[in-house]
C-alpha cells in the first residue's frame, strides 16, 4: 500500500469537530491509518468508537463497509460464496462468485470496520490475517484479490471480560495498532447529552449526567451506564412532561424517565438483594429527587418507605462510590 491523502491534518479536524472530547483519540486513529496501518479500538460500550470511524469514513469520502460481530460470522459470510445456482448452471467460475463484504471493501478501498471484534469466531478472524499482512486474499476458484490503496481493516471492541467476549489471537494483535477509549470527562458527557436532546437546561443535564456516571462506581453495581443512558433518560423525561403537562425537572417526570431508561442498562451485584429499581431511586434521591430548573437548585424529595431487611436497609443508606472523570 501507499501513503494515502484522504488521511490527513484537514480529516482530523473535521474528525475532532464531530467526537466531542476526543481530540487525542482522533490525532491517534488518523495518524495510524495515514501510517498505512490497521487498527483496533478497545473501550466500553457507549464511548464514541463507532462514532469516531464513521466520522472519520464520511469525511475522508473514503468507502466504508461495516460488519457487526458475532458468534455466527463465518468465513464464508465474511469473504462471500459461489450463487448455486449459477454453479449448477455454469461450474465454479468467477462469475458465479459473489463478494462478501471483505472482499468488497478490498476492492473498493474502503474502511473495512468490524465491530465488536473479539466476539468474531477465532476462524474467521484467521481470514483477515493475510489481508492484513500482504493486502490480498487468495480465493478458490476466484483468484487474487489485491487490496486498493486506502483499504484499512479498523475493528471496535469492549473489554475482555464483557460478557461474550475473547481474547483476539497474537496472530492479529501483532498486525493492528491499538487505541484505548475511556469514558470521557464529565463536562464533554453535557455536552454530548446537551447536542444529542437540544435541551436547553444545563442544570438538569448535569444531574443527569452525575447520575449516570455514579451508576459506573456505584459499589452494588457491576455493569453501569454510559452516556448513552443519560441521552435516552434526557429524551423520556421531554416526553413524559409533555404527556403530563409538567416540567421536564419534576420529580415525578425525572424519576420515571431514570427507571424507564437506566434500569434494564444497569446490572446490579449478584453478591448483593437490591433490585436496580432500589439502586436507581437512592441514585435518583441524590442527583434528581426535587426540582431542576434553570436555577438548578435541587431540593431532596422524602425518601419513600419500603419494608425491607435491617442488611437492606443498611446497603441502602450507604452513599454511591463517587464519580469521577475518566
């Protein structure tokens, strides 16, 4: 391969408009795939890694194919098969081949993006290797497939122990370059909630936000919520008060906007009797339970009464691990 120009100062800042806090990340990505190299994204769901690429594939005007990962991504469905039917008429000839999203995106230079990459089957994987390697695929009764100039084989995944999820072989972590993406500050997760809802009321945001990223540290809960479940929570809280006639920052439009949209994100402690439900109101108590307007002056609600065991009743008045910016 040659040095391409799509890959250049004028993407990263277009790039870097788009992905907000991500100005690191994107000087990596765009320097890697400028470097003629492959590459591999790794962070947890929700952090902008999919957004980051498809930013970086549309302003580029580079092609961009995308392959979502999972268990039942053969090889054959990856790289493409013979139509049978035409087999049965005309042999296996070239013709008859039809081209899987790999060989596509060799063809047409593109960004070939693979998502959650370490949930692909370990054979499959294996057919990327000489891509990677020589920039071409040998294909039974088809031939060599050469790789056009701006083909880059970029891949998302979560961390190894998400649930579903392998270690990619040192056969193709040798061949890609690798970005880490965290979590993002506080202050860019507003603004990403405040882009994503135009909803002019940064008080209630920021609650929103504070609430969402202590469900991250939150001693009782294992898998918590990304930003992704503020934007959502912003979204059912507008509606709701529209239903209702009230203030988005009513307490009784917040809290059901935070069970509707965080208590199937969330997955509590198996070590631990609380339900999310119970997790998320003593979260909801903290950051949301008065009312939020434009002064942004929250007045706690009462804590409601509910029966349950003295080692309950204890976890539930143990404060939330506090938030802090990645």
């Amino acid at each position: 391969m040659t040095n391409a120009q799509p890959f250049g100062a004028a993407l990263l800042a277009q790039v870097a408009a788009d992905v907000t806090g991500r100005q690191e990340e994107c000087e990596a990505v765009v320097a890697t795939l400028a470097a003629t190299r492959h590459l591999v994204l790794e962070g947890p769901p929700g952090t902008g890694k999919s957004t980051l690429l498809r930013s970086l594939a549309h302003h580029s005007g580079v092609p961009f194919v995308f392959v979502e990962g999972n268990a039942e991504l053969t090889p054959a469905r990856i790289v493409g098969h013979h139509d049978p039917s035409r087999v049965l008429a005309e042999g296996y000839t070239a013709d008859a081949f039809v081209a899987g999203p790999l060989v596509r995106a060799l063809q047409e230079g593109a960004l070939f993006y693979v998502e959650e990459i370490n949930r692909v089957p370990e054979e499959t994987l294996n057919t990327l290797i000489t891509v990677m390697s020589e920039g071409e695929l040998h294909l039974p009764r088809v031939g060599r497939v050469v790789a056009a100039d701006t083909f880059r084989l970029v891949a998302a995944m979560n961390p190894y122990d998400a649930v579903g999820t392998s270690r990619i072989s040192s056969a193709i972590s040798d061949r890609v370059c690798r970005v880490f993406v965290d979590y993002q500050s506080s202050e860019d997760e507003v603004e990403i909630v405040e882009r994503r809802t135009d909803v002019d009321n940064r008080p209630l945001v920021t609650a929103v936000v504070n609430l969402v990223r202590a469900t991250r540290k939150h001693p009782q809960i294992r898998v918590g919520c990304s930003v992704r479940g503020a934007i959502d929570l912003i979204l059912v809280a507008r509606s709701l008060a529209e239903l209702k006639d009230l203030s988005i920052g009513d307490p009784m439009v917040t809290k059901r906007a935070v069970m509707t949209a965080l208590s199937g994100r969330i997955r509590v402690d198996e070590a631990t009797d609380r339900s999310p439900e119970e997790i998320l109101q003593e979260l909801w108590l903290i950051h949301l339970g008065g009312e939020i307007g434009g002064g942004g002056q929250v007045g706690l609600a009462a804590p409601p009464s509910r029966t349950r065991s003295n080692s309950a009743q204890r976890d539930s008045q143990r404060p939330p691990g506090k938030a802090t910016a990645p």
